[in-house]
C-alpha cells in the first residue's frame, strides 16, 4: 500500500537525486549523487535520517539540511523508489519497511 509523503528536493536529473521527507518523527535524506568515475549516476540512493531538526518545515534548501549531522541507514535501488507523477512531490515511503527488515536480519 503507498505511504505518500510531500518531499523536499535538492537535484533532480530525471528523478530528484537529492531530497528529504517525513516519516514517523524522522526527517529522511536520500542522495544519489553524480559518480564522476562512472560519468552516470549511480542506480540507488544512500538513505540517511538527519539529526538536530525537528521538522522538514524549517528547511528552505540544502544548505540548511547539509552540514546537519546524518546517520546511514542503507541503499535502496532507484527502482524501488516511486515518486507521483510529476516526480517532484511526493514519495512512496513504503520502501523503508523494505530497509528496516533487512537491516534486522
């Protein structure tokens, strides 16, 4: 079932490669930043939780998310990550149940 939440982006290049959202308290950061060894983007997001904001209202853009601290939760594959149709609103956060299981096995 989609969770969709309204997300934050930073860079876009055919889906957004840098953004955030709100699940259950935590802010959520996924980048998936250009690999200038490979000359491509790379087929997944790093998953991070930011630290020390309490809400994704009070971010107006990356600088204000950036140097804040991030805890690494995971990859997950682009393709698994769905966006609504305008790919620059909200997110499908169901993939996270997907990160979290396979952490605790």
């Amino acid at each position: 079932m989609a969770v969709l939440q309204p997300i934050k982006y930073f860079s876009f290049w055919d889906v957004p490669r840098t953004f955030a959202f709100e699940q259950a308290g935590e802010v959520y950061v996924l980048i998936s930043e250009f690999d200038d060894e490979l000359d491509e983007y790379p087929d997944y997001y790093e998953v991070l939780v930011a630290s020390g904001i309490g809400s994704l209202s009070v971010v107006s853009d990356w600088k204000s998310i950036e140097p804040l601290p991030k805890t690494r939760v995971g990859k997950v594959p682009l393709a698994v990550v769905h966006f609504d149709e305008s790919r620059r609103k909200f997110v499908d956060s169901s993939f996270l149940d997907s990160i979290q299981r396979s952490e605790q096995r």
